[in-house]
C-alpha cells in the first residue's frame, strides 16, 4: 500500500506494482485480494478517487485541475469515473460538502470569554 500511496498519481499500470515488489502481476493480485478484497487495479483507483474527493473538500482547485493533479489527462473521463463511484459529478460533490472548503489546519483563534472565571 505505501508503494500505491507513493506513486499513484503517475502509475496506474498494476504491472509496474508488481515489478517493484519482484512479483508477478497474477501473485500480487492474489495477495491484494486475500488481504484487502480488490485487485492492485482497484486500490489504485480507490486512492485515486480519495484524493479527488479531498481536494475538492480542501481546495479551490477545479474538476480540470483535479484530473490534472490525480494524473487524468481527459477531464471529461476523470468527471465520468467519479460521478460512477460516488454517484455524483465532482461539482455536485463538492457542492453537498458546502460551498467552501474546509481548512486541513483550521487557524487558532484566541476566544472571548463568556464570562468570569472562577
């Protein structure tokens, strides 16, 4: 999984997981499914659509340039493959978490006092 998480965003291809675990693509599959019930195939994209999920919560980055930072040429392909897995189009996505995104660091705000302390 940390080999995924590294490279998902310009390897896609579950051969080049296989080749930098000295595995056969059929051994490395086998593996994935037995411990995490989908195909090298499938956790790449799962990571994938994560990603675009959290960078349409935190940013202000459009569906275009998410595609782009995901590493999907076609933005049309990219809004196509998120709408079938989360069953909305990134815009409508982004627009039922809220119309701003939320800050991953939210800023530190001193608080007023709501009355005297004991």
């Amino acid at each position: 999984m940390d080999l995924i998480e590294v490279h998902f965003r310009e390897q896609k291809n579950p051969g080049f997981y296989a080749n930098q675990l000295n595995m056969t693509l059929w051994r490395i599959n086998r593996l994935a499914r037995i411990y995490y019930q989908r195909t090298v195939y499938q956790l790449v994209q799962d990571r994938i659509h994560r990603e675009a999920e959290l960078l349409l919560r935190t940013t202000l980055m459009t569906a275009k340039e998410i595609a782009f930072e995901v590493g999907v040429c076609d933005p049309a392909y990219f809004s196509n493959c998120f709408k079938r897995v989360s069953g909305l189009t990134p815009l409508k996505y982004r627009g039922s978490e809220g119309k701003k995104p939320a800050l991953l660091f939210p800023l530190d705000l001193p608080r007023r006092a709501s009355g005297p302390e004991v």
